[in-house]
C-alpha cells in the first residue's frame, strides 16, 4: 500500500473532539485539525499568505481564520472564503474508526489565486537624477484651526537649503496622512511582520505608502522633525517608527537590507527639555533600519524645564536667524554625506553584527 493510502493514527477521538482547532502532526506533516459536532476537518496548517498556522488561529463557522493575517479557509475542504474560492489549502481524508481520529497523507493540491504584488516590492534601485531630501513632519495639529509649528517651521527652512544646493525635496506631512497603529504581528511571529507591512497590504486606504516610499525607494536623505511632547518625541512620530519595524524585519527575516547608503538627520524643538533623550531615541531606532548619519546629525531648541510660557517659546523658533540657518546647514550636511555615499561603491553584503538572519520552520 502506498504511504498516502494509509491511514494515519492522530488519537483518541473523545479526546481530540475536545478542541474545536488545534495544530497536530501526521508524520512530518502539520495539520490543522478542526471538530464541530463530533465532525472532524483537516487541512495543512500553513496558510498560503506567508505560512501562518492555521491550527492556532480560531473558527468563524466552518472557517479557519489564520492567526497572522485573518486570511480564511474552510476547515474541510481548504477553499477559502466566498469570492476568494481560487486559493486553497491542501485538505487531508480524515476518519473516525473505533474511537480512534485517522487522516491520509493524500491531500488536495495548494492552489494560490495570482495576486499583483504590491508595488513597494519591487527592486530598490536608485534612479537618475539630483541627491533627493524627504522631509517627514510628525507634529500633529488641527487642521480646522492651524497654529505655528516650530518643528515644521525648521523643517521648511532645512528642505530649502536642500533645494538651495540643487536637491530635489519633498515634504511628508504625518499628519495628513490616515494610517493605522502597528498590530503587533511581529509579536505573534517574525515571519508574520512582511514587507509592506501586512496592514498597508490588506487595507489599501492605509495611508503610510508614501513614508515607505519615500524611505525605500525615492529617498537618499530624509530629515525627521518632532516636537517635544512630556519628554518624547511626538505620538505620530511613534505611531510611524511602529509601523517601520517591517523595513527593520527584513534582516531578521530574509537577511535584506532594504534601506543603503542613505541618510538620516534630525530636527527637535520642544518648550521643556529632554533633548538627548529624544534625539537618542531617533538616532537609535534609524540607525537599526540602516541609515548613516552625517557629523552633528541633529539641530534642537529647548529652552529648558521652567519654561512653560509656549508663546515666548514659539516666537523665539520663529524668530531666530541661527536656528533657521542652523537647520539649512543640517541640511547641507545630510546632503553632502548623501552624495558621498553615492559616490562610493556600494557593499556587496551588510553584516549586522550579533545576529543573523530567522529562519522560518
């Protein structure tokens, strides 16, 4: 008899039936196996969006939803969804004979619908043209009823510095843009945290695409302003570096460094202090993503814990010729790394010292 005819023992049935999913393993195979009503289903346990396991995730009805991603297969016959019937996860013959739960290694094929890839995916590859500064504002404010952003206004003074010396510049404005907060699917797998991220590829009204963009893609420099907000850096600015934990991923996931040879510089003002804390933090986190960062990578205004009278605060941003020049020479030397890195031969490989790449099992 051949090895897929034969019936494999998976267990005691009463047993078995007292989970309405759970993962199991026939052999070296790993099934997701599902009982309602004494009715028992299986299907392998890896979904077809990027191997989540189907056995942990939960039933809605007779459909298995995957833990990773909410993608949905139905527990017997492994089709997914109404209107997404043309992907398919292997289902397995199961029996019940003499108490005793039995399933055949002689499944259904995996059918995957042709999906367009998402068009973040495709190959980094610096075009043509002029050293290309992003500026990415995270002060957040009422549109209805607009105020002076010193963090904003240092940031325009630093983008056209960047024009002054011949820089194609554009300005991305947090918050102006609708996007989620991070879900957190880096904590139910590494491999569940993909590039995009799995949020920009589910729900195309996800807003964040152009910051991926421009970060990946059309980006050499990017000059990041926040305001000061209790000590940290804006809540915008961290609802974004969650998000970006999915550039960060791809060296822990695939060993692929998607951001080289570009450069990162910052602008932080606030009306109490915490400067280098929120400068530290910034530097840290961009320098995890692979960002180089030029000498003084970062202007700042505070004028301390007492201060607390924010109209004298936003005057003296407003109306400083240092600051102002200060953040058109930061500019310049973002700028003028920017362009020695393109001026130099790119690393064939990034060793990222103390840890290597995760595989998936």
């Amino acid at each position: 008899m051949a090895e897929r005819d034969q019936w494999i023992d998976l267990g005691a049935a009463a047993e078995l039936a007292g989970k309405t999913l759970q993962p199991v393993e026939a052999g070296t195979v790993k099934i997701a196996l599902s009982c309602i009503n004494g009715a028992f289903g299986a299907v392998h346990n890896a979904c077809n969006h990027v191997g989540g396991p189907l056995g942990e995730g939960a039933l809605d009805g007779d459909y298995i939803i995957c833990p990773w991603h909410q993608w949905k297969f139905h527990r017997v016959s492994g089709l997914g969804e109404p209107g997404f019937e043309e992907d398919r996860v292997p289902a397995f013959p199961v029996k019940v004979e003499n108490g005793r739960v039995l399933l055949q290694l002689n499944p259904t094929k995996r059918q995957k619908k042709p999906h367009e890839p998402h068009p973040l995916v495709r190959p980094v590859e610096r075009a043509p043209g002029p050293i290309r500064v992003a500026g990415i504002s995270t002060t957040a404010m009422d549109k209805g009823a607009p105020r002076y952003s010193g963090s904003d206004d240092l940031l325009a003074s630093a983008l056209k510095g960047a024009e002054a010396q011949g820089c194609e510049t554009q300005l991305i404005k947090l918050n102006d843009l609708k996007f989620r907060a991070c879900e957190g699917y880096y904590s139910k797998a590494a491999h569940a945290c993909t590039w995009p991220c799995s949020i920009t590829q589910m729900r195309p009204k996800d807003e964040l695409t152009p910051v991926y963009e421009a970060l990946v893609h059309w980006a050499d420099a990017v000059i990041i302003a926040t305001p000061i907000r209790w000590g940290q850096a804006s809540s915008l600015y961290f609802r974004m570096a969650e998000r970006l934990n999915c550039i960060q991923n791809q060296v822990t996931t695939h060993n692929r460094v998607l951001i080289r040879n570009k450069v990162a510089s910052f602008i932080v003002v606030g009306g109490q202090d915490n400067v280098q804390g929120v400068a530290g933090q910034m530097l840290g986190f961009f320098a995890e993503l692979g960002f180089h960062f030029p000498q003084f990578p970062y202007i700042a205004h505070s004028r301390g814990w007492a201060a607390e009278d924010m109209e004298r605060n936003v005057a003296e941003i407003r109306d400083s010729t240092d600051l102002h020049q200060g953040a058109a020479e930061l500019a310049g030397r973002t700028v003028a790394l920017a362009q020695r890195l393109l001026d130099s031969e790119p690393a064939a490989r990034i060793a990222r010292g103390g840890r290597k790449a995760h595989a998936l099992d």
